[in-house]
C-alpha cells in the first residue's frame, strides 16, 4: 500500500483507461494478460449489464476468486454454482437482514461498537495518538464479538489462522492448501455456531433454516473478510472527517437522533467511493454475450475497475473531492454506476450491517472529540489523491466534553456489572 500510494497507482490506472475509452469508444475492450485476456468495461450501462446479470450470464464464481477463496470458504456463497448459490444467498440474506438498513440485532451491535470505541479512546488519552495497530486491533474485537459472539473477543487465534489462509489465497493456486489450518479455522467457527451465542450473528447462524447443502458456518468467513475491508474505510473515513471540519460536526450532530446515522454512513460510503476496497469487479460469462464491439465467448473474463467510474471527472463533478451527499439523495439501478459494495443480484449481502457497524463506532469517535490528522497522504492545500494508504495515518485527539459514563449505562443492561445498554436511544432491539 505504501508503494501504491507513493505512485498513486489508482489514479495511473483510471488514466490509462481513460485513454482506452477515448481511442476504442464505449468498449468493452478486451486487454492480453500474461496467460489469458480480460475484458474492461468503459461504460456505464454496461457496467449495470453485468452486475444486473448476475449470476447467469455473468458469474461472480470467478476463476480468481475460486482458487483464493478456496483457501478458507471452499463452500462459501462468492464461489458457489449457480444452484448453490440461489440456497446460499437466501441464507445469507435472512441472518445479514441484507433488506434493512438496520438490522435486527442493531442494539447489541451498537452496544458493541460503543464499548470497543470507549476502550479505543482510553488508549488515545493514555498516549496522546491513535494509529493504525490501535484502531485495527479494536475494529477486530467488534467484528469477533458481532459475529460470533461475546466469548470471542480475544479469539485472535481464530483471525490469525483466517490472516494465514488469506496470505496463501492471495497467490491462488500458486500456494496449496493448508488443510490443517482451514480444517482447525473452520472447526472453531462451527463451535461459535453450535454455542449460538444471543445477540451474536452467530446466534443467528445457529437457528436460520438452512438448505441442507448450504454449509452454514462456511458463510461465515467472507462475513470476517468483509468486516475487515471496512476497517480500511472507515480509518479513512476518519481521516476525511478530521481534514472537513464542517462534515465532521455535521456527522456529529445527528448522533443522538438517527437511528441508521445517514450522515455518517454518507462519510463512509465516501471513503469507499473514493478509495475502494474492492476495486476490481470480477465476472466470468457463462454462455456467448454479445456487446456492440464484438462477441465474447464463455468463460471469459469480465472486469469492472471500480476507480474508472468513481474517479471520473468527465462525467462526476464531485469525482476527487469529499461528497457526502452524493450518498443522501435518492439513487436510482440507472445512475452512474458508484459501486462500492458491487450492486445487482451480486450485491454484497452485509453491505447494511457492515455501514451500521461502521457508523457507530465511527460516531462514537467523533461525538466528543476533534480530530488533527498528523500522519498520512492528505492535505488541504492538494486534491485528494487516488490512492490512500490507511496504514501510515496516524491522528492526535482532542476531548471537549465529558465522555458519557459507561457505568450510568449498567443499570438498564438487567443489573449485569460491565454490560452496556443496547445502544442508543430509538435503536431497536434484538427481537
């Protein structure tokens, strides 16, 4: 990330196919790869062609995506037939409330974000700083405590052997499969499911009615994979806020008020937009398609780079700068394609509650602190640029109220000493 960014590689790429669209038109345009051929998208409608075209005749089960995530979901939902998909993504759907903008455990979820943030600004107070290794290790107890519950807070065992099997997913079929540890990583997931912890996504594993080849413990990981990109975004996301002051007190100011936090989720959805996570969209074809340049067989692969789309200046006026209202008015499927969390059938299913997640403890960060970033690639006096490494950017923290007192919360959590209320005032409760 630290070379990416020195080169700014993102924004490298959307000039060169910037060029390309210039010279070929509206595309695709099909580009030789060391070993095979990609197909780019250039064009808007054809990138809501192939996303609204998944799974047939756009699959998302990727070549790539196969033999990385195989690694640790070998039946997970992304790489599944389209048979297994239809049972798998209804699964994933039901326990990820992938319909609501709030789902249904959003008071525990909350509780969690607030508390894990708490313990984050202790840390800032006691060293004056907040750096990445502080905030990531903080974003990882909210992830292992949404997910599978109270009891896996410091279960880094179980997200060091999913870091191990993700390193060896990242070379494909260049690395072999360490069976022993998918075996072992996938074992302690299906015990958080057999515990079922309430409040947990993991409690909802345990009691959703599952098809019976659906696997449900193996949807788990990508939902760990997921949680993880938004923690890049959400560092950013900071960082954009410390760097808008006027954003950051807008942010602040629903706080109390909103349940689903649109201004905050605006800010992280910017981030993404800005800096994607998951920049390159992957599809194979699975029949013959047939475009205005020509005609591309089966089993070719089609790619939609995300930054081309939301770095564009010839089409987005707000293209380099931070825009949260792009995100607070109503979109349309025939917009110009801003796809942070894909969209279509292939959509992501926790895109929600992830955002949710995020939002909260982003929140809870800024309700009563400012922010001066003092490390990192962004500056007032130049653009935002189009690759951010969210590793080196390194914040000091200002308190100018009381932080409200998490004993005062004890009382309306059942009388159990340390447990927070579920959430904030308007929040619904787990039903």
């Amino acid at each position: 990330m630290a070379l990416a960014e020195r080169i700014d590689a993102d924004t490298r790429a959307v000039r060169h196919l910037t060029g390309l669209r210039e010279r070929y038109g509206a595309g695709p345009v099909r580009i030789r790869l060391p070993g095979r051929q990609v197909t780019v998208v250039l064009s808007p409608d054809h990138v809501h062609r192939v996303l609204d075209g998944t799974p047939r005749p756009f699959s998302a089960a990727t070549r790539e995506k196969r033999a990385a995530l195989a690694h640790f979901q070998p039946e997970g939902l992304l790489i599944s037939s389209p048979a297994e998909r239809a049972h798998r993504r209804t699964f994933n759907e039901a326990v990820l409330d992938t319909g609501s903008p709030v789902h249904r455990l959003a008071g525990p979820v909350g509780a969690v974000a607030e508390e894990e943030a708490d313990a984050l600004l202790a840390g800032v107070h006691r060293t004056g700083r907040l750096d990445w290794d502080a905030f990531g290790a903080a974003w990882w107890r909210v992830v292992r405590r949404v997910v599978l519950g109270e009891g896996a807070r410091e279960d880094h065992a179980l997200t060091d052997d999913l870091r191990r099997l993700r390193r060896r997913g990242n070379f494909s079929l260049l690395a072999p499969t360490s069976r022993r540890v998918r075996e072992r990583f996938l074992g302690r997931l299906a015990r958080y499911v057999e515990i079922g912890e309430p409040g947990s996504l993991a409690g909802l594993v345990a009691s959703t009615p599952a098809h019976p080849d659906t696997v449900p413990h193996q949807q788990m990981p990508q939902w760990l994979f997921a949680f993880d990109a938004m923690s890049w975004a959400a560092y950013r996301a900071l960082a954009l806020l410390a760097m808008h002051p006027g954003d950051l007190r807008r942010a602040r100011a629903e706080l109390p008020l909103s349940p689903d936090l649109p201004y905050t989720r605006a800010a992280l959805l910017e981030s993404l937009r800005l800096w994607p996570t998951t920049p390159a969209i992957l599809r194979d074809t699975t029949e013959e398609t047939t475009w205005e340049s020509g005609t591309l067989p089966a089993g070719a692969s089609v790619l939609v780079f995300a930054p081309f789309f939301h770095r564009d200046a010839t089409r987005l006026d707000e293209a380099h700068r931070f825009a949260p209202e792009l995100w607070l008015r109503e979109r349309t499927a025939d917009d110009w394609p801003l796809v942070p969390f894909s969209a279509g059938p292939g959509m992501c299913p926790g895109r929600n509650l992830v955002l949710l997640t995020a939002s909260v403890l982003l929140g809870r960060l800024v309700e009563q602190h400012d922010w001066e970033l003092v490390r990192g690639g962004l500056a007032r006096s130049r653009p935002l640029p189009g690759t951010l490494d969210p590793f080196r950017l390194r914040f000091c923290a200002r308190r100018f109220a009381p932080v409200r007192s998490v004993a005062a919360d004890v009382a309306a959590a059942d009388g159990h000493p340390g447990r927070r209320a579920a959430g904030r005032p308007g929040w619904p409760t787990a039903g």
